[in-house]
C-alpha cells in the first residue's frame, strides 16, 4: 500500500487525508481472487458486469477535488467495488453511495460491511441524484456522463463541489462544479480522464 501512496504522490496528489486514506483502506478487498496480486497497482481492474473499480489514482483525484472535510455529507454515483466510498468513510465523510447493478450493489454492501465502513447505500439510477438526503457537501460521479447530470447540480449545498468526468464514450474532461450560490455555480475544466458510461435517465442510453 506504501507504494501505491508513493505513486499517486508523484502524480500529483498532496492532499494527506486523500494518501492517508489510501495507505489505510485495504484495496484487494474490492477486487476479485484472481486480481488480488494486481491490486496495489496504479491501474482499473475489472469487476465483474463489464465495470471496474478505478485506478486509484483517479480515485484520489476525485477525492482531493471534492475537499473533503470530517463530517461532510458526501454523495457517490457509482458504487462499483466500494473503494471509493471506503475511502469516503476513511476520512470521516458521512457516505451516501447509488450503484445500477444488482450485483455489484450487493457486493459492495458486504465489503463494505465486513471492514466495518458503514455508507448508505441504494440501487438506483444515479443520474437522478438521492434527493432523499440533499443537500450534499460534495457529490463524485465515477462514470462518464454526456452531459452534467442538472439534478446533481440541484442537490449541491452552497459552497457544495460536484465532480463529473462529462465527454464521450472514449474519453472525458473532469468538470469540478462549485454551488456558490442559489442560482450561481461556477465551472472548473480540468484533466482527461477515461471511465466507463454513465447508464441512465439522464446519462447515456
Ligand atoms: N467508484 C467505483 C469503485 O470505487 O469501485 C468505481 C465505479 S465504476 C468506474 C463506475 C460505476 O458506475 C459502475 O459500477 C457502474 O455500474 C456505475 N453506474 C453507471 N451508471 C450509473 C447510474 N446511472 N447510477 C448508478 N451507478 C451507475
């Protein structure tokens, strides 16, 4: 695990709750038997419903955008493995985490149980938010979406930040969205990124 914080330092990340929660939570837990060698490699491994859980680099990025704090109420669309969301829960976050397939919802639920996190978690269409809980201090989108998801948007608190890869199916630029306002948001455009599509009423058919 010191390794993997090594690299993902050298790429850039500084934030210390972001590596810290990278040294502490074990990542071969979320991957399948057959991968568990390969699971402190700085790269996406398949989990199972054609999806993966991603590079830890970018889970790290996303993470450090958000500016997480203790007690922040965080929003994830895409549960996929339950890495990102351990990391979540390793900071402090109170974590509240949508995934579309069945069986990786399930199987998140129970790693994550096993290592005693304990998010909320829902199966659902994540484009639409979980307006149950809104407003968040921070909602991360960890699928590709065509547009920014409006309903997100809407279920920021001010001062609130959305993170969101929005491009194509090959390839999308990190958008960090700031609530600064009722009707204010301001935009941040930054680095590519390539994730699997967001699937739903408001993201990909
Ligand atoms: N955050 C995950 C992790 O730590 O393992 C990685 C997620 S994977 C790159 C993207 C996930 O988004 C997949 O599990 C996929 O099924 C899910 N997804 C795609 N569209 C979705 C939607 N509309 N609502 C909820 N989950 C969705």
């Amino acid at each position: 695990m010191a390794k993997l914080v090594k690299i993902i330092e050298e790429k850039g990340i500084k934030d210390k709750n972001v590596l810290q929660a990278v040294q502490s939570v074990p990542r071969h837990v979320f991957v399948d038997t057959a991968f568990e060698n390969r699971a402190y490699e700085d790269s996406a491994l398949p989990i199972g419903n054609g999806q993966t859980i991603s590079q830890p680099y970018t889970v790290a990025a996303q993470t450090e955008l958000l500016e997480v704090e203790k007690g922040d109420k965080i929003l994830e669309i895409g549960t996929g493995s339950g890495y990102q969301a351990a990391i979540l829960c390793q900071m402090g976050a109170d974590v509240y985490s949508v995934e579309r397939h069945e069986k990786l919802y399930q199987n998140a639920k129970e790693t994550l149980q096993k290592l005693g996190y304990r998010p909320h978690l829902k199966l659902g269409d994540g484009t639409l938010g979980w307006s149950a809980y809104a407003p968040y201090d921070g909602i991360v989108v960890t699928a590709g979406a065509p547009v920014v998801p409006e309903d997100l948007k809407q279920q920021l608190n001010i001062g609130g930040k959305l993170v969101v890869p929005v491009g194509d199916q090959k390839s999308q630029v990190m958008i960090r969205i700031t609530r600064t306002g009722e009707n204010d948001f301001k935009e941040e455009r930054l680095s590519h990124f390539k994730f699997v599509p967001l699937i739903g009423e408001k993201g990909w058919d």
